[in-house]
C-alpha cells in the first residue's frame, strides 16, 4: 500500500474544510481534502449569519459565492401567534457585514470545492477517513477507503477534522460528550413554494415560535425552492406517528401564519428527521489534530449559528497549524480552545434562554428598546466575539436580567 504525504490532511469538503483549505493552499501547504461523498449533496444548514462573510472574504471565497444569486438575508423575523419581531441586520452595536445569504447547500458547498479544485486544491470526492494512527509527535497516518473498498494511507503533520456530523475523530478517540442542552429534534425537508407571497414578506427568513420548545423555520431561496422545518422536544416530535412525510403534513397545520401558504405543497424529498441534535466534545484540539465545525460542538438551530461556526473554526484552525508549521510557538488551549469556547459560551446562553422563554419575552416585548434590539442583533449576526456589546460580555446573566424587568413591569400593570 502506497504512503502518500501531505502537511495537513483536511477531513469534509463543506463550508469548514473548504475554508480551512483555501487558506492553508494559499500559504503554500500540501494539503489534501477527503470527502466522503459526490457533491452535490444535500446537509442542512441553509442560513447562514453575516459573520460567516468576513471568513469567506479573507479566503477569496466570496466572489464565486456572489455569482450564485443567493437570496440576501439583510435580518431574521420572529413570531409568536400575533407578535412580530424583526431584527435588521443594519441596525446593530458591531460594526461589520449586514447581509449574508440564505443558501441551498448542496449548491453552495459545491461551489466552494469548485473553485478550490480550479486552484489546484486536492480535493477526493466518494473517499472515507476509516481509521487514524498518531504517532508521539503528532504526525499521523489514516487510512482511506474508496467506493470500490481499495484503501490508501495518508501520513500528515496535522488533521484538521472538518467531517461535520460524521464526527470522525470524535468517534475514533473517543472525544464525544454529552451536551448540556435540552433533547431538541428535528423534522426537515424542501418544497416548491408555489404560493409564496411577492416581496420582502415571501423571501425573509421566519422563525414561526408555535410553543416554548417548538417552532418552524422557513428559509425562502432565490430558486423558488424554500426550506422548511420544524424544531421540538424529541418527545413532542415522536408523539407524531406515520411516515416522516405524514408527521411533517400533520405538524405544518400547528402554524397559524404558513398552514395555508404550504397546504398541499410537494415535498421535494423525504423529509429528513434528526434526534438530539446537539453534540459536544471533551476537547477540541490535541497533539497534531484539531477538530472545526460540527465535528466539535453543535448547539441549536434557532439562531442559525452553525456555519458560522465551522467557518470560524476553521480558519482560526489554519491559521495557527501555519504558525505552527513555521516553528512559531502556539498555545492551543488560549489561542483555539477559549477563543472558540468564549463564542460558543455566547450562543449557548442564547439558546438556553429562548427554551426558558427568558430570550423570548424580549424579542416580542412592545414598545421596543432600540438600544437593547441592536446589542441583541449583533450577536444574531454573528459577533459574539465582541466585548464591547453588553449583551456579549454580560450574557450570562444580562436576559435574565432584562426579562425579570419585564416580568416586574407586567406585574406592576396587571
Ligand atoms: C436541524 C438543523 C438545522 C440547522 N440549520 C442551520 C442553519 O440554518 N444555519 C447554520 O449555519 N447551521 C445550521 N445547522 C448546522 C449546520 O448543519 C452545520 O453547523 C454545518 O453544516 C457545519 O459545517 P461543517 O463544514 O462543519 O460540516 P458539514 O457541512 O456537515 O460537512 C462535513 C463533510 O464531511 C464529510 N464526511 C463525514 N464523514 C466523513 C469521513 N469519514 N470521511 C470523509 N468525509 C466525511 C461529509 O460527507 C460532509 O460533506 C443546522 C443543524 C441542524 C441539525
């Protein structure tokens, strides 16, 4: 069997991988991109958060994005029966990106690959990472295996693991970890959405809150095609028996606001259903690997928070492997582990809060305090990073806090 040799090899050819390949190639490193499967393919994961645009422009990436027409997503609506909440993506306390796009992903993940192979990137395609060996330095040899069962051995300085729900190393070494979160899951699928509305009302993307623990998604693409799902408790959404089509039918009639506009529509595949999806790790990084995106940590999808993410991670990741390939002293745990944690810590708190309905008595609260609705929308654009937003530094205890007022306020009026 033949020993192919490459500084790092990249695990997963989505918006992780294709980051983290596009920055390392640009630096001159022998990089190779597994995939497991032939794009294009479906992942879910179709909204992404204008944080993510700050990746993708630092690795070149962005101008064959643009030439796809993507539908713009300029902010996110919320409701709640009657309620309306909507955050515009220009109206918030970081500066930075006001838009991003709303994306099929199949389409866009191989966009992505494309233009990393027409600069030479190696990227295989219907080619699994089947095992890993790490040697006491770090460097490793995997084992490949192609879709005829022949295997192939890669020896590498690092891995960076960008296998998303595959959670290749995870798995391998044993780093999994139970999350925190509560069991949420997921009912998902495609439609023609041939009774969409013209304008702004039919393509922005809408959280429909149907109760605490559920809520549907609707994310309108430019091609005509919309994605909807539902999210709720793994208990809620098993109390719907049937063919994954047959629960999905039964669930969109629990939404006042679309019941209508998606009656009767065609799906276009079987709905996808995933139980607990959140995942966490151990550790997100050890001696020659590094886990990115969803191979790491996945929280909730209610503020669209996963690409992000793996883009972010992903390039922190080739980053510091370039310094390290340098001879240049890296402190993984400071400069990857907490910085990654201190992000996700944010979001995390987002999430916990808007299944205690802490989060949710302040985006439906009328009259609106501006101030307190622009701090909130940059984290819901993706910035959690910065500190100088109160709603970043203090969020552990900062909703709580503003929710109580509410909940005094109302006791006050009652
Ligand atoms: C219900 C739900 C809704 C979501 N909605 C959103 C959303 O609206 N917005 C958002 O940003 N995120 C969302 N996410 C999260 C999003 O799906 C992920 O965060 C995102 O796809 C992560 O990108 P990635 O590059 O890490 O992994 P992926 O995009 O999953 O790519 C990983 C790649 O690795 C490949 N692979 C796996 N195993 C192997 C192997 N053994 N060998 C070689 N290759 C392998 C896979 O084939 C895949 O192509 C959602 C998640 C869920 C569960």
């Amino acid at each position: 069997m033949s020993v192919e040799n490459v500084d790092v090899l990249i695990i997963g050819a989505g918006p992780s991988g294709s980051v983290a390949a596009s920055y390392l190639h640009k630096k001159g490193l022998k990089v190779k991109v597994v995939e497991k499967n032939l794009f294009p393919r479906f992942v879910i994961g179709e909204s992404l958060l204008p944080r993510c645009m700050d990746h993708f422009e630092e690795v070149e990436l962005l101008d064959c994005l643009k030439k796809r027409d993507y539908e713009v997503k300029d902010g996110a609506r919320f409701l709640r029966g009657d309620e309306v909440c909507n955050f515009d993506f220009s109206k918030k306390h970081t500066k930075g990106w006001d838009w991003t796009w709303q994306v099929p992903r199949a389409d866009f993940d191989k966009t992505l690959t494309d233009e990393l192979l027409t600069r030479g990137v190696d990227i295989t395609f219907e080619e699994e990472v089947i095992a890993v060996d790490f040697y006491e330095d770090g460097s490793s040899e995997t084992t490949i295996k192609n879709k005829l069962g022949e295997r192939n051995t890669v020896a590498a300085k690092y891995i960076i693991d960008s296998s998303g729900y595959g959670r290749v190393l995870p798995r391998l070494l044993g780093l999994e970890k139970s999350s925190e979160l509560l069991n949420q899951s997921s009912i998902f699928t495609h439609v023609k959405d041939i009774n969409r509305p013209e304008g702004w009302e039919g393509t922005r993307i809408t959280f429909d809150v149907i109760d605490l623990r559920t809520w549907l998604w609707v994310i309108p693409f430019s091609n005509g095609v919309t994605s909807i799902g539902y999210v709720g408790s793994t208990e809620f959404l098993e109390s719907f028996k049937g063919t994954s089509s047959e629960k999905l039918k039964a669930m969109l009639k629990l939404s006042n606001y679309y019941s209508e506009r998606f009656e009767g529509v065609e799906f276009q595949f079987k709905p996808v259903e995933i139980s607990n999806y959140s995942k966490s790790v151990k550790q997100l990084y050890g001696k020659g690997y590094v886990l990115t995106g969803n191979s790491a940590e996945f929280l909730d999808p209610v503020f669209s928070s996963g690409v992000t993410f793996a883009t972010e991670s992903a390039l922190l990741a080739a980053k510091l492997i370039t310094k390290s390939l340098q001879s240049k002293t890296v402190d993984w745990e400071v400069d990857y582990s907490d910085y990654m944690k201190k992000g996700v810590d944010v979001f995390a708190t987002y999430v916990k809060e808007w299944y205690t309905g802490n989060l949710q008595k302040l985006f439906f609260h009328k009259p609106e305090n501006p101030e307190i609705k622009k701090q909130i929308c940059s984290v819901l654009a993706g910035y959690v990073w910065d500190e100088t937003n109160p709603f970043v530094k203090n969020h552990h205890r900062l909703v709580k806090a503003v929710a109580h007022v509410i909940d005094m306020e109302k006791e006050k009026s009652e």
